[in-house]
C-alpha cells in the first residue's frame, strides 16, 4: 500500500503465505505458518529507501534494511525444524541436516563505483549426514567473507571487477583462509581468479568436514596439517603453483594397515585440464621417516570409467622394517616380519591404450621372520 505522508511517498506491505498443504500415501499434511514477509519503504529525493523488511516462520528469521547503494540484512535459522517441515512433503531418505545458523552482512557502493561487501555466518551444532557412514558436525563454526570491486557508474550498476576478497574459515583449532592474489576483470571473455590458500588443523576434522564430497571407505585419517597453495583458475583451466602440506604425528588406519609417521611432508605443483579431463605435474615429493617417493613427468587422464592414462617416473625408498610394522600392528594375529632397505625407480607409460612400465628396485640388508605365538598367548 503506497500513501503520501508528509510530502514523501511511502510503502508498506505484507505477505503471508499459509495453509500449503499435500497429500502423501493418503495422508494430508499441511504447514499452516510457512512464511511471513511485511516491509516498509519511502522515497526521498528519487531514491527508494527501504526502511525494513522483516521475513519470519517457524525455521528462519530475516532482518534487512537501505537502498540499492548501502543495504545490510541479518538472519537466524533453524536446521532441524526446516527439515522437520520439508520431511513432510518430501522424504529425504538417510539424509539429515540440523543445528542453529546466525548471519549479518552489509554491502556499500560509494560515489564513484567502489563496492564492498562484508558478511559474518556462524553455525552451532551443525549436522549434515548423507548416509550412516558419511556425516560433517560441527559444534560451532564461523565464516567471514570479505570483498571490495568495482562497478559501473550508469543506472546498472553491474559489478567490472573484484578488486580484493578473502573467505576464512574457523572452528576449534582448525583454520582455512583464501585470499584473492590479484584483482579479476569481470568484463574479460575469461576472467581469470588466483587465490593463495592457508589450511591447518586436525587431519580427523577435515576428512570429516569434507566426507560428504570426498569419502574413501575404510580410511581414517589422524594427525595434523599445516598446508600452504596457490591456485589460479580461469575457463576449464586450474593451474597449481606450488602445494606443500606438513603432516604432524600422522596415523591412517585401514583395511590391515596402520600407517604411523611422526612427520610427513608433501610437495606438488600441476595443472587440470577441464575439457581434456588431464592432471599433468612436473615433479611431486613425498618424505616421511619411513618412505619417501618423487614422481616426476605425472600424466593422468580420467575417462567415463575411471583413470585411462597414467604416465610418469618415479624415485622411491622405503624402510621395510617400519612398512612391516605397519602392517603387523593392523592384524590380530600377523605372520611375518621384515627388515632392510628397499629402493628403486619405476616408470610407467601408454602408448596407443597400452599401460607399460618398467620397476627396478633392489634390498640391502634384508631379513624375514617367522613370528609365532605361544599357545594361549596373544600376538603383539
């Protein structure tokens, strides 16, 4: 409803949308409060101001308030109960999404075109489970978004370019910061981003975090990382410039092995290829007390059903006294032990859809034992 008061125009309004209602199996379900929206606008010297706008039900609340060149809003939600009312309608299977979300968030554009955005997201006994064995909690998590551009003076005001902008994550001990390198030309046919990443924290946290997109069965993961990559992207291009992750008191426990590290260290560099489907690295490195393995010339295509080239060379040595024990710690009752040094190269190439390779190794000072167990006594 619009009204002239005190020679300025003035709006206000309301929404409400209730009584949304299916039937499932012959049962009808219905959710009588689902959403509310009132606002209230005026108009001063040509430009409508809104003075607020207030969106509420029964899972979110949403406060916002200014004008096409200054805004800034805050919400609150509900997980649980926005999925306690979608599962009325919709059966989501195993999947499970709850916890409680804060946001705030302000956007200003100045005079001469200059945007900056801020905004502030924290999650509190967040829960997103796909399935029984694929689950990220968080207790309390925070997100801060920071960014500054610039856009065009005309009427559209369509942002050109994004001038600075850094994403950083916390929760508990674990922190992930991505920073924008160099300012992106939205205007060019391919913008190109190149952003530097900070990650570090509990390897058993992230793996957690991060299950719902990547899972690899039967692994777990124990330890910490301190990791460090620039990344650039644009098209269907991503080029790594360097990678190096420091792995402290690792543990990866498997389908019968243990693997224990006091200190691993990773080394990459690389490119992916979105159209040709093709991981290419120059040189990679691997150096743990036990193993260490350098891959040189890396060429790995993906096809529709799975890896169809694999190329490259490769240094290794290990210590087999300590793979063993690795091995041996993860089975009840183990057989064998062993010892020595075992190093080599290998080389793997394809040519014309055949997978080739080459493996040269040697052991110095090797030994084999037998290991038994005395009747009625365990294997340690």
């Amino acid at each position: 409803v619009g009204a002239d008061v005190e020679k300025q125009r003035r709006w206000t309004g309301h929404v409400t949308l209730t009584g949304l209602s299916a039937v499932n199996d012959g049962r009808r379900l219905s959710w009588d409060s689902p959403l509310e929206t009132r606002f209230r606008a005026h108009e001063d010297q040509s430009e409508i101001i809104v003075d607020e706008i207030l969106c509420s039900s029964d899972f979110l609340r949403l406060k916002g308030s200014g004008t096409l060149d200054e805004a800034k809003f805050q919400a609150a939600g509900d997980l649980t109960k926005l999925q306690d009312n979608i599962e009325r309608f919709i059966d989501l299977g195993h999947e499970q999404l709850a916890g409680r979300m804060q946001a705030t968030g302000a956007i200003r554009r100045d005079d001469d075109g200059r945007v900056q955005l801020t905004s502030d997201i924290t999650l509190d006994d967040f829960a997103y489970v796909v399935s029984k064995e694929t689950e990220w909690r968080e207790q309390h998590l925070e997100l801060k978004l920071t960014a500054a551009g610039q856009s065009q003076k005309a009427q559209t005001q369509k942002l050109t370019s994004i001038d600075s902008a850094q994403l950083r994550l916390n929760s508990a001990s674990d922190v992930l910061e991505l920073t924008l390198q160099q300012p992106v030309d939205l205007t060019a046919k391919e913008p190109t981003y190149a952003t530097s990443a900070k990650l570090n924290g509990l390897l058993a946290t992230w793996q957690n975090r991060l299950r719902p997109i990547v899972d690899v069965a039967n692994w777990r993961l124990a330890g910490t990382i301190d990791l460090t990559a620039d990344v650039s992207s644009h098209a269907t291009q991503i080029d790594v410039t360097q990678v190096t992750a420091t792995l402290g008191e690792l543990s990866v426990r498997g389908p019968e092995w243990l693997i224990q590290e006091p200190q691993a260290n990773l080394a990459t560099s690389g490119g992916w290829d979105g159209v040709k489907q093709t991981w290419t690295s120059p040189r990679s490195t691997l150096v743990g007390n036990a193993v260490t393995c350098e891959v040189n010339n890396l060429v790995c295509v993906l096809g529709k059903s799975g890896l169809t080239k694999l190329a490259g060379d490769a240094k290794y040595r290990a210590d087999l006294k300590q793979v063993s024990k690795w091995k041996n710690q993860a089975l009840a009752t183990p057989s064998y032990f062993v010892g020595g040094t075992l190093s080599g190269t290998a080389t793997v190439t394809d040519q014309s859809d055949v997978l080739s390779g080459n493996l040269d190794g040697q052991v110095d000072q090797f030994e084999l034992f037998q290991l038994r167990v005395a009747s009625g006594q365990q294997s340690k």
